[in-house]
C-alpha cells in the first residue's frame, strides 16, 4: 500500500513537472512581480491518459475514469487506472459518488474466469468501515481481512460447498465457525 501511495504521488509528480514549467532557483532574486509572471496556471480536465514509448495506453486518470476494454465499469468513478501493455486493466483505484474508495488488483487475462480477473480489492467503504478481500481464479472470495460492525479486525477464511458457505472468523476475542444457506 506503501509503495502504491508512492507511485501514485511519483506519477503525479512527473505529470505536473512534464506540463507545468515551474520557476527555477535564480526566480528567487527577481522581484515579486517578475516571479509572479512566471507562477504556473493551474490546469483542469476531466481526463488525462499517458501513453508508452510505443503510444498505448497505460494510465489513465479522469472523472470518471473511461471504461476499460474489458466491458463497462458497474458505476462511474473518479480515480486513476493503469493497463498492461496489451491494454487490459491491471490496477484501479476510484471514489464513487456513495464515498466509497476502492482499489483493486487484477490478474493478467487468461489466469481464471474471465468474467473477473480482480485478485485483490481494498475498499473503504461509504460507513466507514473497510476491507481486503481476496478472490481466487474461479472469482469466489476465499479471504478477507475486514473491519467488523463492532469496530474489530477480523479474518475470514471462507468455504463455498454446493449448500452453504462456511467461515472461520478469527478475531481478538478468538475463532468462531459461521454457517449461511447458499
């Protein structure tokens, strides 16, 4: 998470410094005037996509973030995706206009189901609570790490079989066994 945070302010920085030319160190003795002229403008847009040396697609940032070439996004979000060099989402993260925040981590295509290659989701959601959900190559959630109703940490281990779904929830206070109707 560390290291995405670092990416993320790394690839802001080098579009900021690529578009805006900042005032370099001798600006410091002009007077105020001239240092004023030379103040970057502030730049909008609802998009911005960054290609590779060979002119695909990898980055994209908007609001909303456009579609990926797998199929439509369930709701729009603000946020910024990177694409592998075939142009397949890997890396997503959005807020949603019922603040939630998600990121998501997704397999290369052909590794699993296709329908959906998220390995990984971290989500904040609109409540204030939050999880890391794990999802195997069939899409079924076999983990996930979450922030209990009580405000407690919470690791599920879960089983889906043909009638029902079990978890082993382990917590502060110990293991339980949960059983739901499938």
């Amino acid at each position: 998470k560390f290291l995405l945070g670092l990416l993320v302010i790394g690839v802001w920085g080098l579009l900021v410094r690529s578009i805006i030319q900042l005032p370099n160190t001798q600006a410091q003795s002009k007077s105020e005037k001239e240092q004023s002229s030379n103040t970057a403008q502030v730049l909008k847009a609802r998009g911005l996509i960054i290609v590779d040396e060979r002119g695909r697609e990898r980055i994209f940032i908007g609001s909303p973030v456009p579609d990926p070439k797998e199929g439509a996004r369930i709701k729009p979000a603000t946020g910024i995706t990177i694409n592998d060099p075939a142009g397949f989402e890997r890396f997503a993260v959005g807020l949603f206009e019922d603040n939630r925040l998600i990121m998501g981590f997704d397999a290369p295509p052909g590794t699993g189901d296709e329908r959906n290659r998220e390995r990984i989701t971290v989500s904040a959601d609109a409540n204030g609570g939050g999880y890391i959900r794990f999802l195997n190559r069939k899409t079924f959630v076999p983990g996930i790490l979450q922030l209990g109703d009580d405000d407690r940490l919470y690791l599920d281990f879960v089983d889906i079989q043909p009638n029902k779904v079990v978890r082993r929830r382990i917590g502060f206070s110990g293991e339980q066994k949960i059983e739901e109707a499938r």
